[in-house]
C-alpha cells in the first residue's frame, strides 16, 4: 500500500481526493480563505500535526494499508471495500463519540453522511491507483488539515 502505484492511474486518484476535501471541507476552506477565520501560528502547527499524525498517517496505513494488505486475496474486491469501511467506520464512531457538544442527531449524520462514504471513496481511490495509499494520505490530510485549521483558528477583530 505504501508503494507508488499506476502511474496512469495515480492522477485520477489524486483527482478523487481533491473532489472529496471539496465537498466534505468546503465551507471550512471557505471560511479560511475569506477571511472569516484566521490562523495563526499555534493553529498552523496544531492543524499540521493533528491532521498527519493524529489522523491521516495512522488511519491510512491502518486501514487502507495493513488491513487491506491483509485481505488481499482472501476476499473479493468488493468485500475488501465494505470491510474497510466498516472498520474505519466503526473506530471513528467510537473515537467521536456523542457528548458534550455533539448530539445523537449530529454524530448519526457525521457517521453515515461523512465517515462512511469517505473510508468508501478513500478505499476505491486505493484501487484505482494500483495499490497506493498515497492519493488517500494526500486527501485525508487535506480535508483533516482544513477542518482543523478553520475549527482551531479565530475570527478576525
């Protein structure tokens, strides 16, 4: 998974994932990008390592690296896509957990409407490339970087 993939391939992934932080990290990207939230330093550097190693790096090699390493050739195509996703799926539903500051209705919506289509579309975007999980990795990091940053940053005075 770490490997480069097709290199016909790789930029149609890119592509894919590039088209995932648009829809999912619009309005987060948005509001950095006209102002209405402003970063500084401390949120920079924040952003920066939240997103590669808090979310992006171990996420990636974990379930679309190792895990699907692992079920290669033990299971079709198709069954690797839906276990991955249900595997990521599951531990992003425990690790975002409702509470204080995100209700039922609020965490049932991220779950189905965020997590699960993007470890879907994460994990077709490794298929395509060949193999690769470097076009997730970029896209992962992208959308957690800008969520981050906008979540993170404060609002001009």
């Amino acid at each position: 998974g770490v490997r480069g993939g097709s290199a016909g391939r790789l930029p149609l992934a890119l592509i894919m994932g590039i088209g995932a932080v648009a829809v999912v990290a619009f309005d987060s990207y948005a509001a950095l990008f006209s102002g209405r939230v402003v970063a500084n330093a401390d949120s920079l550097v924040f952003a920066t390592l939240f997103a590669l190693l808090g979310s992006a790096v171990p996420e990636e090699l974990l379930f679309r690296g190792y895990l699907m390493s692992s079920l290669d050739g033990r299971m079709r195509r198709w069954s690797r896509v839906i276990v991955s996703a249900a595997a990521f799926t599951a531990v992003r539903c425990v690790r975002f957990w409702p509470g204080e500051g995100l209700g039922m209705g609020d965490w049932m919506v991220y779950i189905s409407g965020a997590v699960l289509p993007l470890g879907l579309w994460w994990r077709l975007m490794r298929e395509l490339s060949g193999g690769s999980i470097w076009p997730g990795l970029a896209s992962h990091f992208l959308l957690e970087f800008g969520t981050t940053l906008a979540r993170t940053s404060h609002a001009p005075s």
